[in-house]
C-alpha cells in the first residue's frame, strides 16, 4: 500500500548509500565551525556536493505536499516486503499511526459488472472493485464522493456519500 512513499523516501535517503557522508549531514556540519571563512568554505564545499548529488539524481527534495499526494496515489494497495527493502537500506518506515487510514475520493464512472458488482473508476485513475454482493444503493449522478477507510485484515470499506459501506479492493 505505501510502496510509492517508500520509493519517495528512497531517493530522499539513497544519498548516504553512495556517499560516505550524508549531503545533508555535511551542509549541517559547517555550522559548528568557529571562524566565520572556515565556515563558508565548508558551506561552499558542501553546497557544491548536495548539487553534485542532486544533479545525478542520487538525492532529491520533496515537500510534504508531494509526500501527502504520493501516499494518497498510493492508498488501497497492499504492503509487500517494500518496508522490508527500505528499512535494510537505512529508510525511515512511517509508523501506523502515520499512514493513511482513509481518503475521500470522487468516483468518476461505476460499472455494474456481471456477476452484480461494481468496478469504480476515480477521477484520480484509481479502480477499486466491489468484492462482496451488498447493495451499492442509488449512485445519483457522477462524479460523487466516497470515502475509503481501511477496515481489518488488509481489506478496505467504501462508503458512498454516506451509504452503507461496502466492502472494496484496489485493481489498479
């Protein structure tokens, strides 16, 4: 479900893998300096390392928003041994109480398929289909907005402009 943080968060860190110092960790390590030309020829030599470093791609700056947005995108998927990569490579895993519980969402297109379920199309490009046979109950006109919240055991509740909650799995 997180693998896209995990991979934002990779390129946020992978810096320390290819360097022996952390971009970062050095620009922060001028500041101790106590001669002011000491400290600016730190701070030259340091900035010129972080924009080495970001110029090959090996670290990049994300901002919150961005971090906020991916994990949105991201949401409905299930975990995979990603945390376990990210965790062996020195990346900080956000802890559960971090990670998203639910999103609201606007449901773009819904497809009653064959056997009676629905296969929901977000504007967002998501599609979650329906895995249990409740009724959806009236759509309305779409777009319309929903909530998905994670529910136990890994599975995920879709509740329709405040309808019953049905019982969904993200597709794609």
């Amino acid at each position: 479900m997180r693998v896209f943080i995990f991979l934002c968060a990779g390129v946020l860190v992978a810096g320390a893998a290819f360097a022996q110092e952390a971009p970062l960790a050095k620009v922060y390590g001028c500041a101790a300096l106590p001669k002011a030309d000491e400290r600016l020829a730190c701070y030259d030599g340091a900035v010129a390392s972080l924009k080495q470093a970001e110029t090959a791609g090996v670290v990049a700056v994300i901002s919150r928003a961005q971090v906020t947005e991916a994990s949105e995108r991201a949401f409905g998927f299930k975990k995979t041994e990603a945390a376990d990569i990210a965790r062996a490579a020195g990346i900080a895993v956000p802890k559960a109480a971090e990670q998203l519980d639910n999103v609201q969402v606007k449901i773009a297109t819904a497809e009653k398929q064959a056997d009676g379920k629905y296969r929901f199309t977000l504007e967002s490009g998501q599609v979650w289909d329906q895995i249990e046979t409740e009724k959806v109950g009236r759509l309305g006109a779409l777009p319309v907005t929903a909530e998905i919240k994670a529910a136990a055991l890994g599975s995920f509740l879709m509740r329709i402009e405040g309808g019953r909650a049905i019982r969904v799995r993200r597709v794609k």
